[in-house]
C-alpha cells in the first residue's frame, strides 16, 4: 500500500519500529492468530 501511495511511508515505518501494531496485536488478538513479522523487509 506504501508503493501505491495509500499509506504515508514515515508513518507506516513509524508503525513498524515503534512496535504498536504488535502491542495492539497482543491484546486484541489470540496467540495462534500471531505471526512472526521481519519489519527489515517491510521498511
């Protein structure tokens, strides 16, 4: 969405390496439904 320009690229790496959408996924989410994330390919 970054490449197509639907998202802010300073944002959505602020996202990333600031960690919340793991900590919204850890209390909103159930373990099984977690997956491991390499932010160093999304950034």
């Amino acid at each position: 969405m970054v490449k197509d320009n639907h998202l802010d690229k300073s944002l959505f790496e602020l996202f990333l390496t600031s960690g919340v959408y793991l900590r919204f996924a850890k209390e909103y989410m159930l373990d099984e439904q977690l997956d491991e994330v390499d932010i160093t390919k999304l950034i």
